[in-house]
C-alpha cells in the first residue's frame, strides 16, 4: 500500500511497531508531529475528499483504552468491552458511522500494542470469575489492513494466555492470510458483517463481495476457528425478503450450523448528530438515510421473520438482537 504522507508522532518515532509498519509499506514523506490530533482533528476537513487518498497517521493511545460496550450490546457473554488499535476504514459503507464522529478520513494506527495488552489484562483481572468479551473493529475493519498493522497476530497471540476471556475480531475483510498461517485459539471468534449482494453494491461501497466473504468464513471454520455471523445493518423489506431468505440458505448450506458461535441481527441506527454531519458530507444520499431512519411496525416484522428464518438454522440460544 502507498500513502503521500504519513504522519508520526515524535514520541513514537523509535518504537519497534512504528518501524515495522513504515517497512511494510511504500510512502514519499514522513511528517513528524507532536500529537495525532493536531492533523486528525480539526474541523475544516472534507472528508470525502480525503476518503479518495487518505494519509496515514502512526500515533500511541494515551489514557482510556478500553471502554464498556453499550449495556445492550452481547454475543452472550457477561461483561463485553470494546477497544481500537485503529480508527478509519479502508472501506467506504454508505451507512458508515465514522464518517458522522471523525473530521478527517485518513488512516490513524494506534502503535502501542503494550499499552492495549497492559489494559486488556487489567480488565481481565477485575472480571476473574466471569466470562467477558472484547470487540475489536468498533472504529475500524479489524482485518482490512492486517497486511499494515500485524493486529490479529499480535493480539490473538496475547489472547491464548486467557481462558475467560474472548477476542471479537469483526470484519469484512477477506484478508485472511494471516489467520490461516495461525494455529487457532478457542477464545478468538472472527464475526463476519454480512448481507446480500445487491445490498453490498448498493451501500457497502470497496467491500468484498459477498461470494468472497463466504468463501473467507468457511475457510476460516474449516481451519478450526470459531466464527460469527453479524446481519447488521441489515436492510430487509418487503421487497427484498426473498433474496434475504435465499441468502440465509446459501450461507448455512455451506458453513457447518452447529459450530457457529453466534449471530446478531441489527437495523441500521444513527445518532441524530451523526446524521446531519454525514447528510452534509453526501447530500446526493440525504433521501436514503432518511428512508433508512423510519421504524415502522411493517419493518419490525420483517425484521421477525427474518429472526425465525435463521432459527431454521441456528439454535435461538445463540442470536442475538444489537
Ligand atoms: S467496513 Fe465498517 S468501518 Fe469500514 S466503512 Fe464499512 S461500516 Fe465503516
């Protein structure tokens, strides 16, 4: 991959992960900076713009690195908390919440893995006797620039000391190299956000298709790692019902049912602040999202039907609603 600038802060410019990111990919300046956020903040950014060559930045998370997931957010496990070793994406989802909470669309990798690891472990401790969760991929793909950053690798390798605890690596990515080179560990599960082709072209814009994301899941099950299914956003009505439902069949035909650890079915949501900044960014879309912003009782029981098609395939116990 090859960037114009990328961005280092000074702090950080002799750390190890610093120099291996820099050697794995091509630039033609480095800028040194005393803090991310004096070029990932500032307001008069135009993101779409910066979304067609993003830079990248190589920074260090200070103060809070793990924080608790919303209260209603679970794959079933007692206490779930999210992190990001990086925020942006390599994607560009129409419905994308990133694009509504950052100024800027450039790449901003969080390079003190120590720290993470310090934090992740404190967490640990203070839930010694429950079974607890860590989402990664909440600011990010956690996979998409795996080829950059080494973060399953790494991370994974650190989670096989934990029994109780659990890494959620979330994607769309088919970058699965690195998994595949990797023995698995029962405490990792790679969840898959999924949804029908026609609604991949039509929102889910630079993702792999849905084909491919399939052919990555069952690779990756097939190599002994547990994975998820994560319908959400998922974008059913009426109309498209059926290719829903022809979808559900093609996907459980081919992975094996009883070995999926977890699905989570969710309609897409949007802060209102979130909203008018994204609106403002792609006016051409403002009659979509505000189609998308309606729950109509028609949408919830479509949204039902959908929840009892796949309990043709998954046991209940293990869906869950986000
Ligand atoms: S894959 Fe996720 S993080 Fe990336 S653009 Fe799409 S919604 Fe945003």
């Amino acid at each position: 991959m090859k960037f114009n600038n990328v961005y280092v802060e000074k702090e950080i410019i002799n750390s190890v992960n610093t120099n291996n990111i820099l050697d794995r990919i091509k630039y033609n300046k480095i800028i040194i900076c005393e803090k991310y956020s004096e070029v990932f903040n500032p307001k008069n950014q135009n993101f779409r713009i910066q979304k067609k060559n993003p830079s990248l930045i190589l920074a260090q998370k200070k103060k809070k690195i793990v924080f608790k997931t919303p209260s209603e957010f679970t794959i079933g496990f007692e206490q779930n908390y999210y992190f990001s070793h990086m925020l942006n994406c390599v994607y560009d989802c129409k419905y994308c919440f990133l694009q509504g909470m950052f100024n800027s669309a450039n790449y901003l990798i969080f390079v003190n893995y120590e720290d993470f690891f310090n934090e992740i472990s404190k967490t640990i401790k203070k839930n010694h006797n429950k079974k607890i969760c860590f989402f990664s991929g909440y600011d990010c793909d956690s996979l998409a620039l795996e080829n950059i950053t080494n973060f399953a690798s790494n991370f994974i390798n650190f989670f096989k000391n934990y029994n109780n605890a659990f890494l959620e690596i979330r994607t769309k990515s088919i970058n699965i190299k690195q998994l595949i080179n990797i023995k698995p560990i029962k405490n990792v599960i790679v969840a898959y956000s999924i949804n029908p082709q026609k609604i991949i072209k039509e929102f889910e814009q630079k993702t792999p298709n849905f084909d491919s994301r399939l052919n990555s899941l069952k690779k990756i099950q097939d190599n002994g790692w547990n994975i998820g299914l994560r319908f959400d956003p998922i974008f059913i009505t009426e109309k498209n019902k059926k290719d829903y439902f022809k979808f559900l069949e093609k996907i459980f035909t081919n992975l094996k049912c009883s070995l999926i650890h977890s699905i989570t079915i969710g309609k897409f949501r949007m802060s209102e602040k979130f909203l008018k900044k994204i609106i403002k960014i792609r006016p051409e879309d403002t009659l979509t999202f505000n189609y998308l912003m309606k729950n109509t009782n028609k949408e919830r029981e479509i949204i039902q039907l959908f929840y009892m098609q796949v309990q043709k395939y998954i046991d209940k116990k293990k869906i869950f609603f986000n």
